[in-house]
C-alpha cells in the first residue's frame, strides 16, 4: 500500500524521529494490516499533487480529503472518516474581530490564504471574498507562517487542521477562529484511490466499517483531538 500524506497534522506528520502519525495515518496503516497487504508504504506529498498522483500511479490512496462532486469524478472515495467544520488561522488575539469568511470579505485591506486545490478557496469566493484578496499556498506550514509574517491575515482550512498545527507549534503567536455552520457546512471527507480498483476500495470499505467507532478508533482518534461527538458524526 503506497499512502500519499502531507505534513498536515492531526491527521499526518512525521515525528521527531521520521516516524509517520497522524489519524488519517495511523487509520491507512491500520486498514493495511487488516488486509494483510505485505508493506505500508507512506509517500509525502504536496496537496496539489495528491489527485494527480493516483492518476499517474505514484500511490495507491491518499490520506483523507474532503468530498465533493468535482473530484468525485477523477477519482473513489472510501465511506468516510471524519466530518469536519471550517476554521480560520489567525492571529492571536484575532485582532481584526473576525467570525468567518464573510467578516474577511468585508474587511478590503484583508488578505486570505488558502491551500492550493482545496475546498476553501471556492468556499470564500462563495462567502464574498474576491479573487484578488486570495493568496494561494503549498502547504500547511506555507501559510501558517504567512499568518504569523503579517503577509496575509487569515488562512483558511479546516478547524482541526489548524488546532493540529497549533498543537505542534504552541510557540506560534496564532489562534484558531471556527467559520460558523451559516457560512459553511461541516464536511465529510475520505480515503481517496484511483478510479478501476474496486476490489482495494471494496476491501478498505470492509476494514472501515469494522474499525470506525471501535474503541480501538475512539483510542486512536483521542489521541489527535478528536472527541467522541466528532466520531459519532459518522
């Protein structure tokens, strides 16, 4: 199993000791051992190039990525693994009051980051937020410190993806401001493989619905931050 991740805790990194976690991790390699596949194989990774990459078979599944009708078309997605709301990457103190996306769309001296290919992007454009005020990063830690430099005034993500980084960096002056369900809907995402294996896909899907919601899972995913309520939402 070749596993595409990003440096993008809670849901994968690498230790102090080059050592891959992560809940999206730690599920993928779970999910191998069950199917008795012969190795693991994680694959790092930049968000843009996760898609392409099983197209191009560089990897056989990619850590878990936010569904949504477009890349429902490239590629299949596993039956989820966590559902999800929105969040803003601030600085600390939130010294511009801001409460979503919309906030940021009212402010015109504003600058927001997003992650190259992610659901955000279009998410503030659909909150107001014009083409011209987004900057458009490669990774987590790119926009993180954009935040932190002053280059831009928020970066958008999901929430736990955010506490994720800050959780890591707790030296970093940045605080987390949740996008309320108004502007975004809490969104469900998945294990994302290539289009043709449907009997990997039908396996994982087999693994998943014994693991998600075992005390083996809610273990795991405490570990990460994830409360009970986020598990049963699945």
């Amino acid at each position: 199993m070749r596993f595409a991740f990003l440096q993008e805790p809670p849901f994968c990194f690498t230790d102090t000791s080059g050592n891959l976690r992560g809940c999206d991790a730690m599920l993928a390699e779970r999910v191998c051992q069950l199917l008795e596949l012969e190795t693991f194989s994680p694959v790092e990774t930049e968000f843009a190039e996760l898609l392409p990459g099983l197209a191009r078979d560089r990897w056989d599944m990619t850590t878990g990525l936010l569904i949504s009708d477009e890349r429902l078309k490239l590629v299949d997605f596993t039956r989820p693994i966590w559902t999800l709301s929105d969040g803003l990457l601030v600085a600390k103190g939130n010294p511009r009051a801001f409460d979503g996306y919309r906030s940021v769309a009212a402010d015109q001296a504003t600058l927001i980051g997003v992650i190259s290919g992610q659901i955000q992007h279009q998410t503030a454009l659909q909150n107001g937020v014009p083409p011209e005020r987004i900057r458009i990063f490669a990774t987590q830690a790119e926009a993180a410190d954009a935040v932190a430099a002053g280059v831009v005034h928020a970066y958008a993500s999901v929430a736990m993806a955010h506490r994720g980084y800050l959780g890591r960096h707790p030296e970093a002056a940045l605080a987390v401001i949740d996008v309320p369900a108004v502007e975004k809907q809490p969104a469900t995402g998945a294990f994302a493989l290539a289009k043709g294996n449907a009997a990997l896909l039908q396996g994982i899907d087999s693994c998943l619905g014994h693991l998600l919601g075992s005390t083996w899972h809610r273990e795991m995913m405490s570990e990460y931050g994830f409360s009970d309520a986020d598990i049963d939402r699945l």
